[in-house]
C-alpha cells in the first residue's frame, strides 16, 4: 500500500528536484507515495540538451558546421545543463477547481498552482545575439558568434538569480509514469526561456 499521497504542492516540489537535479531521494519518496515508479528523467534532460544544442549550432556555426574557438556549442549547452540543475523551483499556492467533476478527494483533485523558480536574467545577452543575426558571413560573423558563446557560457556560470513567477491552470494527480513525464517536464516552459532565450527574442522580431 502506498505511503500517503502527496499534496499538489509536494508534488510539485519533489517533480521538480527530479526533473532539474535528478534527485534520486525525491524519486524514491515520489514512487513510495503515489504508488507507481516515477521515471529518473534523465533521458528526456539529455533530449533537452540535444535540442538546446541543434538549436544553438544552427545560430552560431558557419557553413563548415564548425565553430572553433576557444567557447564551443558544446560548452555552452553543458553551462546550461549545469545551470538547470542549480535551479530551484517551489510550488507557492494551490488553488483545487470549483468544478465537481474536476475534485474526488483530497488526494485527487485538480486544481491551478502557481510556482517560483530562481532563474538568471539573460537580457544582457540579447544585444550580443542581435550583433550575431546582424554580422555578415566571414570573420564578423564568426567573431560574433564567439563573442556571444563565450558572453553565454559565463553568464550562465555567474549570472545572479532572481524569482520568476509561473503557474500550470490545470495540475492534477498522475496516474501513469507517461502522464508523470508528461507533467513534471511542462516546467521547461518556464526555464527554458530564461536559459535559453535566442527563440523568444527571434519571435519577438518577426
């Protein structure tokens, strides 16, 4: 028989020391207690990672595919999968849903709740992204891009934290190991543009 289910909020805060530290003593505690095995979630932060770093080689290599230089793709994405396991994210208030459908117990509700997570604020790096969109092929383009990888890697090793308010509208207890995936990983919505801001500035362009 399971321990004791979880609140949203514990929930929340032990999905989120799984998902950004791969903190095995929160998956162990989060497997006792909702009943099923909740997944390590290494294997969809190394999809992450693969992503981050396909996205950030087509902004910064030249049409060799290479890089070189003293900061590689491959430095910048590590700097940021560091980064994520420094962050911390917690769960701040939780409101269940005023729909009958949406509540069965305490322990199984469906609800909105609202979260922090301490993040780096990148908008010091965005006049370096926007030197690297403007510089043509060649040198300028290629001392751009160092400027901004190396600009990048640091600001992720030493760039301050500050609060980042979020919330999920809709947060209700997993039954799966699919749906847990499915759940706990949505909190790369909020860190991702913090970490990784180069898409939310391109759309803002146009």
């Amino acid at each position: 028989m399971p321990d004791r289910l979880p609140s949203p909020t514990e929930r929340f805060d032990l999905q989120s020391r799984i998902v950004l530290q791969g903190d095995e003593t929160a998956r162990t505690e989060l497997s006792a207690r909702e009943g099923f095995d909740f997944p390590d979630l290494e294997g969809s932060r190394q999809s992450v990672a693969w992503l981050l770093r396909l996205e950030l080689a087509a902004r910064v290599e030249s049409g060799d595919g290479t890089a070189s230089g003293p900061v590689t793709v491959d430095d910048a994405v590590a700097a940021v999968m560091a980064r994520l396991r420094r962050t911390r994210c917690v769960a701040t208030a939780y409101q269940p849903s005023d729909d009958p459908d949406d509540y069965r117990d305490a322990d199984d509700q469906t609800g909105a709740l609202a979260y922090t997570c301490l993040l780096p604020d990148p908008a010091a790096l965005r006049p370096l992204h926007a030197a690297l969109r403007a510089a043509q092929d060649g040198p300028d383009r290629h001392q751009a891009a160092q400027r901004l990888l190396a600009a990048y890697a640091e600001h992720l090793s030493s760039a301050p934290d500050r609060p980042v308010d979020a919330h999920h509208d809709v947060f209700s207890r997993p039954y799966t190991a699919d749906q847990a995936v499915v759940q706990s990983m949505a909190i790369m919505q909020t860190i991702l543009p913090a970490l990784f801001p180069f898409d939310g500035w391109e759309d803002d362009e146009g």
